[in-house]
C-alpha cells in the first residue's frame, strides 16, 4: 500500500495493473519458506537459496484439472434444512418460496449464496435439485368483489326506524280510538268518585 500511495495510483484499473505487474515480476520469483519447509518436512533437501513458487509451479509435471463451475459454487453455498408446509411454500428470511407439491410436509435442503440469499436451491433425495421462487401474490388474488349501490354507504333519504314507530304509534291511537268506552254510561255514580 505504501508503493502504491507513493506512484500517486488514483484508478482500481492502474492499481490491478500493478499489482499483476507486483505477483509476477517480484512475489512469484522471491523463494518462499514455505515451501522449503514443506520439503524439510518430508526429508527432501532443498536448495539454499530456497524455491519460489514459480519454480515449484514449474516443477509440477501434472496437467491441470479443472474443476465444473457449478461445483464449486456450490460448496461456497450455505446450506440449510426446512420443513415444506401445505401450500408447498417454506420460508427463509422473512419470504415465502415455492416448492412442489410433491414435498408436502417433507424436510428439505436449501443452498444460497450468502451474498444473494433470493436464490435459493432446494435438494430433496431422489430429485433434481431445483431453483425455488419467491411467492408472489398477484394483483387480481382475494380481491373483495364490489358491493351493490344499495349496500354503499350514503345519506339516508328518511330513517326506517322512526317510520316503523311512527306507524306503530298510528295503529296504537286507532285501536285506542275504535275502543268502546262504558265510562259515560254508568249512573248514578257521581264524579268525584
């Protein structure tokens, strides 16, 4: 860091230049005691100079393999068990994912990316492992049908319930009116009685 701040380095581009330039040019052909005590290990003289890592690379008679992408991808992923529920759904962080309808009430495996934990594989012996994708509830789903004009809120033209007393209170006067009364006919009773 003290090379670069003194070369006045101001882009990643410029830094990554020289940092290549830094690995192949001074740290690959400095011998390493690393190495040298590898070899001490296994009771293999070693040069006194000592062995770079270039010289050891160059050494290495064996031709590369290399590995599948995917592999080892995967065995950077965490890894983590959940119990598929009725809709076929688990959860991770706070989401819902879909699964298949297959694994109802299974325990599977999930691996995602630490990094990019809305991706997530689900493993289950005996499947291809598969992509689960976050549940999404669409637009149009569990919307409250529209309610009829009449069931709308608004100003009522005139209240049902004092329209039903004051009909009650119509039929209670005619029924008292249409009553016989023996009141004026007795005789020989005074008032004040």
């Amino acid at each position: 860091m003290a090379e670069a701040r003194a070369k006045k380095i101001r882009t990643l581009e410029e830094l990554n230049r020289y940092w290549a330039i830094y690995l192949e040019e001074y740290y690959s052909k400095k011998p390493h005691s690393g190495i040298s005590e590898y070899y001490k290990s296994l009771s293999v003289k070693v040069p006194k100079e000592g062995i770079s890592p270039e010289q050891e690379w160059n050494r290495d008679s064996r031709p590369l393999r290399f590995l599948d992408a995917g592999v080892v991808g995967e065995a950077f992923r965490h890894h983590e068990k959940r119990k598929v529920d009725k809709g076929a759904c688990i959860s991770f962080q706070g989401r819902r994912y879909e699964t298949k309808p297959s694994l109802i009430g299974f325990t599977v495996e999930i691996s995602y990316d630490p990094f990019a934990p809305k991706d997530i594989t689900v493993h289950y012996q005996g499947m291809e492992p598969f992509t689960a994708k976050p549940l999404v509830i669409g637009g149009y789903c569990a919307q409250a049908p529209s309610l009829p004009a009449s069931m709308l809120a608004g100003e009522p033209e005139t209240s049902r319930f004092l329209d039903a007393l004051e009909k009650q209170h119509r039929e209670s006067v005619k029924r008292r009116a249409d009553a016989i009364s023996y009141g004026s006919s007795r005789k020989g009773v005074a008032s004040d009685v």
